[in-house]
C-alpha cells in the first residue's frame, strides 16, 4: 500500500494492514502507547497485533491531511488548526508519569482523514516530555519543508505561522533540542540537514511572543487543556465536512 523511510504498509484485507520495519526493532513500545491514548479517547488506529518489527493495525480510509492539501479539499488554514488542535487533545490526555505523552512526528502526512474524524498514525517516536517539545517538532518539521525548494515549500509556509497561533504554548523554548533530535535522526535527507538553521529562524520569526515576533496575548495553557479535555470528551469538533473543513 505504501512505502516511508523506515517501514512498509501491506494490505491484508479490508478491515487490517501490516505496518513492518525494514531495518527490524520491537513495536511493543508503539503498541503500547496507541493503546494508551486510545483508551483515554485520542484517535489512533486500533492495534490488532504486535509482534517483532511488525504492526497488524486498524486498515483506515480517507486521504492524508497531506493528501487532502494536494486535492484542495481541505484549505491550509483549516489544517492549520486541525494539526494543533490534535495537539492539544494529545497533551490533555492523563499522563502515564510527569509531563503528557508526546508523539513527536505529528504532520499533515501522519493525519489519516477517515470516515471517523481525523486519525494519527506513525507513533514509534511516541514518547512522554514537555508539550512544547512535541509542537516545535511539529513546527521544524514544516519550517525544514517550507525552506527546501520544493512542491510542498510554500504551502508548508503558509501552514506554518497560522498552526503557531492556534498551537500556542512556547515552542521556542524547546526549539533547540527540537533541533539537535532533528540533526540526530539518520532518515533525514542532505537538504533537510541543511535546512535547519534557516527552519528554526523561520519558526522564531513567525512564534507569537517570541523576542524576534511582534508582540501577541499569551497563550494560556489552563485554557488549552481544558480545551483539550474537551474535544477528548467530544471528539466531534474532528468531524469533517465534505468541503474537509472541520
């Protein structure tokens, strides 16, 4: 069905999918997280198995948020908002020790709109820690897309200051090391690589608050978890229209 940088999607029937790692490892850590978040309410695809390097999970249907850009079915704003929404639905959930539980690799290419609402896929990063570390990778993840020449270069920064606002928090606290697991990760391109510097600029540059962004209310991060723990309670805000507007 598919190909990413370190795992292949096999279709097994209507209802299942095999998600298999090329280079081997365990998903019992994968698994477990999915299965932790989904029983308090955050949309994953359920978990049938998990075995070695493979995952037999929930066969979603829908396009990618990704996707979805590329048809113009779904306007960047829209996704803007949609994308940090499901932050903050993230980190409201209970957390499993100190801090939230964090997925860090949270784009438009990991967001499935299916029938059910938006579903997010690719946990095997998933780990727990501050939630501003899981918005600034999110945000240098599209800021190293939006600074590559490319397809994806100026959509990418036109995404990118709306999902900081609706984002809120203080990503740039956590930018730096945001940075330095980027520059760590070995699927990362020369052109990505390349890239951050100029990413993490652009990402101060458009962060409400930041000393080289003009001057916004602070965000409040009472409100945004009660926000949060609102759409956990009432995922129905998620539901897309046919426009794909939610």
């Amino acid at each position: 069905m598919g190909s990413g940088r370190n795992a292949d999607v096999f279709a097994l029937d209507e209802q299942r999918v095999l998600r298999r790692y090329r280079e081997g490892g365990d998903v019992a850590h994968e698994a477990e997280v999915m299965a932790y978040v989904a029983g308090r309410g955050y949309p994953v695809p359920a978990v049938h198995r998990a075995e070695g390097p493979d995952l037999v999970l929930e066969r979603l249907d829908g396009p990618t948020m990704l996707a979805a850009f590329d048809a113009g079915t779904l306007d960047l704003d829209a996704g803007a908002r949609l994308l940090a929404d499901l932050h903050t639905r993230l980190h409201a959930v209970p957390p499993r020790g100190a801090d939230c539980v964090l997925h860090l690799d949270l784009h438009p290419d990991n967001v499935i709109l299916s029938a059910r609402g938006p579903v997010v896929i690719d946990w095997r990063n998933a780990t727990d820690g501050p939630a501003d570390l899981d918005v600034a990778l999110s945000a240098l993840i599209l800021a190293q897309v939006a600074t590559t020449p490319g397809q994806w270069s100026e959509p990418a920064r036109a995404l990118l200051p709306p999902f900081l606002r609706y984002a809120g928090g203080q990503p740039t606290r956590m930018l730096d090391r945001a940075v330095a697991m980027r520059a760590a990760d070995p699927n990362q391109t020369a052109p990505e690589a390349a890239a951050l510097t100029t990413a993490a600029t652009l990402i101060r540059t458009h962060t409400p608050n930041s000393p080289s962004s003009p001057r916004r209310p602070a965000h409040s991060s009472r409100r945004s978890r009660a926000y949060g723990r609102a759409l956990i309670s009432d995922p129905r805000p998620f539901a897309l229209d046919r426009r794909g507007i939610p």
